[in-house]
C-alpha cells in the first residue's frame, strides 16, 4: 500500500519505518528540512534500538522515502496518518492540536481520490470530528474517510512494540476503510494482534484512558512503597504479591521515581480537560496527577535527609538523567526538577547518561556532564540510580571509588540490599 506519515517525531518515524519493512511504499514528510535531510543520510533525530538499521535497510530498498512536500506526498498515498505532536498548551491543561488542525488543512487541498486520513497521534475525544469538519469544507464526503487508530509504542521498545502488539484498534464506522485498514494490519493480526474495530470517538478514548490507568498503577505503587518505608517492609515482595493476580498484572508495579516522558504527564492532564468539557468528575486521575507531581519533592527531600540536610559544596552523582532507559527523551524526566532544585541548595552535581550531555541542564549552575560512569562517581558524598540502564546494574563500587564514606541512593532497586549489606556500603533504596 501507498502511505504518507506526517510527522518525523517519535510516532510518525517509527510506524513509517515499520511499514516500510512490512512491504508497504512510505513517505515520511515533516516540514522541518535540516531533520528530512538528516534522515535521508540515516542521521536518526531519536534514540531507540534497531531504528537506524531499518531506516538504512528500507531506505536502500526505495520502500522508505523522506520529504517536505506534503502537498506531492498526500496526492501520491492512499493511506495518510496524522503523527503530529500534542503537547500541552502553555495555558491549560488541554492538548494543543494546531498541528492536528494544521496538518488537515493542508490534506484538505491536495486530495485527488479516496483517502482514508488517520489519526494516529494522541487527540482528545471529538477531534476526528472536527478533522472531518475541516476536510468537508472542500472535499466531498465518498472522497475521503476519518479513522482513529492510536499508537500504543513504548519508547525503547517502540519496533518490537509495532511488530508484535497486543491490539490493532481501528476507530471507524464506514466498512471500506476498516477493510483496508485490516489489510494493512494483517501481518501483525497473523502474529497474534488483536483487532478491534470500534467507534472513533471510542478509539480515542482507549488512548486516554490506557495511559491514565498505567500513570496510576505507578502512582499507586510509590504510594504503597512510602508506607513500606515506614512499615519496614519490602515492596518488591508486596508488589511480586499483588502482581500474580492475574486481575491485576505485575507490569508497571515497580516503585521508582515519578512518571514522565512524552505520554503520561500530558495525557492525564488531557482526559481531564475532556472531562471537565463534558461535565464528568475523574477524581481518581486528578489524584493521581497530584502525587506524581508530589513525588520529585518527597525524593528530594530524601535526598536532603540522607546528606543531613545540608548541600553546600556536598558532590552528588546522578547515574540516568532520561525519564527511563533505552531512550534519549528528558520530557519530564523527575531530573529536571530534582538536579535544579539540589543546585539551588549549593549541591555540586555531575551525571552521566548513555545518552550523552542534556541541554536542559547546561545553564544550571555547577551541574556538569561526564563522559563515563567513574568520572562521575568519582570523589562523590552521593551516587544516585536514577535511570534503569543496563549500565549501571554491575556496578563495582568499591573499586571506582577512591573513599569509604560515600552513599548509594538506588531509585530503581536494582541492587540487592543484603549484597550492599555485606560489602558496607551505605546503601539506601524505594520502600525497602
């Protein structure tokens, strides 16, 4: 099939590929000409495993084509998905869809025969409606058809994610469109992918309401992990204990840091907005939103309380600074608020990301990037987990360490305490 992504970001790029690799002709088009360029030359603009020898690989194979003539590449596709960005509004709470409404703009005057025009960026629920409004505006109705389809790609594992998915949600109540569509998805169906055709106002309600119900089963654990605290209990056991259920499931019952990334700090805030336009009460998300953003505070506290609350000239090591590993993304990294915040206090920090240097931090004052994890262990009061990367899960301490009196400060429990115990090193974790 013929396919037109709009949209290079992390949605658009990673679907287009994988397309491609399944057969399909592609078009990536993004009006951003230096990132279209880069692409052409296989200069990935993301972080994430395995993309950059699809590109190449599919790229060679002339399935894979990068442009900015939208107009060329609309008229030229049977299939268009919308993967433009929504972020928040700078004012509000709500999901700000000019590129949604930009990009349809722009589809509404380039199409020459039937098309079925996808949304595949996450929108609140009735914009595929007003997609439609403004398509109508200069196209008839049998000419083209508005489809939800949401994306459900975690970032590290976004290609395995798109090649074996739990469900294939098509948003559609027209015939012709979900026929094509299931053809398309057919490979990933014959793997094992659920498909499920549904209304599209419901398809984009299953977004929302799959990414709050996730951000809360976070939340709820590192709830649970500060009362195990107390309790002197170890929340891996209670959360091995709850996820045997099958009811309730293992996955994202780890305690850590707060939630972040590109998904679920701005779609929590969005289903609530939707929610207040159609007049209903999601209190539980409206908590939930609450407490993460409460959590930086609480594991900055901790940091302060395990440096006897003074910060002045004290050497902290953050080990991770991305929102989670196997990814470049900062988007809401709890970093951004912690290592600020520990600077202001006199803190003197260094970090080291596999990721390389983070332009967030290079205004902040005496926080600096190194290029290795010794260097940034090195002569440290603190060494703090921050990031689950397989990097830092066999850590020799003691030998990249040059004095005795430093501590461990293990967000993400990938230390056993016992072992830490026994090689006495002051080792502190998440609800144990």
């Amino acid at each position: 099939m013929k396919i037109c992504m709009i949209g290079t970001g992390y949605v658009g790029l990673v679907s287009g590929v994988c397309f491609s690799d399944l057969g399909n002709d592609v078009i990536c088009v993004d009006k951003d000409k230096n990132k279209i360029n880069s692409l052409k030359n296989s200069v990935i603009p993301i972080y994430e495993p395995g993309l950059e020898e699809l590109v190449k690989k599919n790229y060679k194979a002339r399935r894979l084509k990068f442009t900015t003539n939208l107009s060329k590449a609309v008229r030229s596709s049977n299939i268009i998905f919308i993967c433009v960005g929504t972020p928040t509004k700078k004012k509000g709470i709500g999901a700000d869809l000019t590129q949604i409404y930009s990009a349809s703009n722009e589809i509404s005057k380039n199409i020459n025969s039937y098309k079925i025009i996808i949304n595949k960026s996450t929108v609140p629920v009735t914009t595929g409606d007003q997609v439609e409004k403004i398509i109508l505006k200069k196209n008839k109705k049998k000419l083209f058809s508005v489809v939800s389809n949401p994306e459900f790609l975690r970032e590290g594992e976004a290609i395995r994610d798109f090649i074996y998915p739990d469900r294939v949600i098509i948003g559609t109540s027209e015939k012709k469109p979900s026929r094509i569509l299931k053809q398309l998805y057919s490979p990933l169906i014959s793997k094992g992918a659920k498909f499920l055709n549904t209304s599209r106002r419901a398809a984009e309600l299953i977004k929302y309401a799959s990414n709050a119900f996730l951000a809360t089963k976070i939340t709820y654990i590192n709830e649970i992990a500060n009362m195990c605290e107390k309790l002197n209990v170890n929340v891996e056991d209670v959360s091995i204990g709850m996820g045997l259920d099958n009811r309730i499931g293992g996955r994202f019952l780890r305690a850590g840091p707060a939630y972040g990334g590109s998904c679920f700090p701005k779609d929590t805030k969005a289903i609530l907005d939707t929610a207040t336009k159609f007049k209903t009460n999601l209190s539980l998300i409206k908590s939930v939103i609450k407490s993460n953003e409460n959590r930086s505070v609480l594991l900055t506290s901790r940091i302060l309380k395990l440096l006897n609350n003074n910060l002045r000239n004290k050497k902290i090591c953050f080990l991770g600074v991305t929102f989670k590993a196997n990814t470049d993304d900062m988007r809401d990294s709890s970093c951004t608020k912690m290592i600020p915040s520990l600077s202001k206090r006199g803190a003197l920090i260094n970090y080291y990301d596999p990721t390389g240097e983070k332009k967030e931090f290079k205004k902040v004052k005496n926080v600096n990037f190194k290029s290795s994890i010794k260097s940034a262990c090195i002569n440290s009061d603190l060494i703090i987990i921050h990031t689950e990367w397989n990097d830092f899960k066999s850590i020799n301490f003691k030998k990249i360490m040059n004095n005795n009196k430093f501590k461990i400060f293990d967000m993400r429990n990938i230390y056993s305490y016992e072992k830490m115990k026994k090689d006495k090193i002051n080792y502190f974790s998440i609800g144990r």
